[in-house]
C-alpha cells in the first residue's frame, strides 16, 4: 500500500486513482488524519505500508524522522517548487527523495523500489550506544532525538562512526572534511571542531563518547 498525505482531497483523490491503475493500493490522508492514524494504527497496518509520498502540507504538519519510530518504509515528498533550497529544505527534513511534479506513477513505483534496495544492501546509518548517526547528511540522534550540528562537526561525527573500532588520526579527520588539496585552512582546526562536538555530545550523553590519546588520534566509542 501506497500513503499519500495531502491537504488537497483532490489531489489524494487523484493518485488513489492513477496507483488503481497500476493495481497498487493507495490510501490518502489529510495532514491531521494522517498524523492521527500514524500514532494509533497497529503494527501490522503499518508494515504493510510500501512508501509515503508527502504532497502539499503546511511546514511541521508531517514529519518524515517521526515516521521512523513505527516504520521503515521510503519517505518521498512531491514538490511543486523547483527550487534548490526547497529541494535541500525537504531533504533535511528527513525525507528519502525528492520528487519534483509533475511525475509519472511510474517513475514513483520505480524510486520507491530504488530505495527499498539499497536500504536491504547497507544500514541507513550506524548505531553506538544512545547515538544513531546517519550517513546521509542528516543530523545525529541521541535516544531518539535529533542533535543538530554545524557541518564539519556532522561530518566529523560520521566520520568516526565510518571508522568505529579504528583510531584516526588528525590527518585523516581533516583530509575527510576539508579534502587533501584544501591549503588554505589549518590542519589544527580539526582539535578545535572536535572539542565543541565532545561538550555537544557530552551535554546529551552525560560522558565523552569519543576517545583521544595524544599522537594516535580519535576514537568512537560506545
């Protein structure tokens, strides 16, 4: 079964239709059911869930990172703004893809396949402890709930969760960050990324997650 959330009954209306077609089922919801029924439907029901397209709803009324607490299925939002801060807008809300309309069903049923395969081929992100950090750009969450990072920091943080068991060094943390042919920062700026990520994740963890030992470099630990 298909989820298409929208304000527009027309338009839930609309794909319920074009998915018939295709002989996918597709049920639609307004902002507010949706939310209802994503809280209090049974784990079965949701496990039959294929993909949500979220459609036209205003900003916060669906969040694509709460979808996540009951189900694993592919989170696309259709967009009708063809604008690059739109696009990284929705992405950063947790969504899997971004469609921009119009779209063929099509298309939609083939990215929706696209992404099931690859989330069967590699975790989505890495578990340590209380820590959930994903590789994909998204902002680390801490017993559920999401840390927001400047960028370096977000990627330094994955960075060591790419390398979990393995010691880095501060040359290896930088070249991951800034890149080997970058002259024009200091290579010490990695202590300094490091240290506001440890008093982050220190606030949140009640200890120091990550390891240092003068000369050798960094590790995550749990």
């Amino acid at each position: 079964m298909i989820v298409i959330v929208d304000e527009r009954e027309l338009v839930t209306e609309g794909y319920n239709s074009l998915f018939d077609r295709e002989g996918v089922a597709c049920a639609g919801f307004a902002p507010n059911a949706f939310d209802e029924w994503v809280t209090s439907a049974p784990d079965e029901d949701l496990k039959s869930v294929r993909a949500f397209l979220i459609g036209d709803c205003r900003e916060g009324a669906v969040s694509p990172r709460r979808l996540r607490d009951r189900s694993g299925a592919p989170v696309i939002a259709l967009s009708d703004q063809h604008s690059l801060e739109n696009t990284l807008r929705l992405f950063e809300s947790g969504v899997d893809d971004v469609v921009r309309k119009p779209v063929h069903i099509r298309e939609i049923l083939a990215r929706i396949t696209a992404i099931r395969r690859r989330a069967h081929e590699e975790a989505a992100y890495t578990q340590i402890g209380a820590m959930r950090i994903f590789m994909d750009g998204r902002d680390p969450e801490i017993n559920g709930e999401p840390l927001p990072l400047p960028r370096r920091e977000r990627r330094i943080l994955e960075f060591l969760a790419a390398n979990r068991g393995r010691r880095v060094t501060k040359t290896q943390v930088f070249n991951a960050i800034y890149g080997i042919f970058d002259e024009e920062v200091e290579e010490n700026v990695v202590e300094s990324h490091i240290s506001k990520l440890r008093k982050k994740l220190r606030e949140r963890l009640g200890q120091d997650p990550i390891d240092s030992k003068r000369f050798l470099g960094y590790r995550l630990v749990a």
